[in-house]
C-alpha cells in the first residue's frame, strides 16, 4: 500500500530484538515482520501503533 518507512520499522524491529538479545536469524524475522507490517498501510507506522498498548512488539 504504503512503502514510506518500511526500512526504517525493519531497523526499529531488529534493533529492539538485537538489544533484547536476540540471535541474529530472530533480529532479521523481527526486522522483516515490523517492515512487511509498515508496507500494509499509509503512513509508514500507522500499523505499527495499536490504539490501547502503542507500538506492537
């Protein structure tokens, strides 16, 4: 729909499970998830926020 943020939501993903101390297989899976989520709607993160909780992680 939207790819305006995509790269950085897969940065925010990987990063939050590489200093969650992830492995480096499990940091990309969380990078391409949050990106994939940010390409589903205008806006880049607009998906990534849940209304109640925040940012989904």
């Amino acid at each position: 729909m939207d790819t305006t943020g995509a790269g950085d939501a897969f940065n925010t993903g990987f990063i939050h499970a590489w200093l969650s101390g992830e492995n480096a297989q499990t940091c990309l899976a969380a990078g391409v998830t949050f990106g994939s989520l940010a390409l589903q709607a205008a806006g880049g993160t607009a998906i990534l926020r849940d209304p109640e909780q925040g940012l989904i992680t």
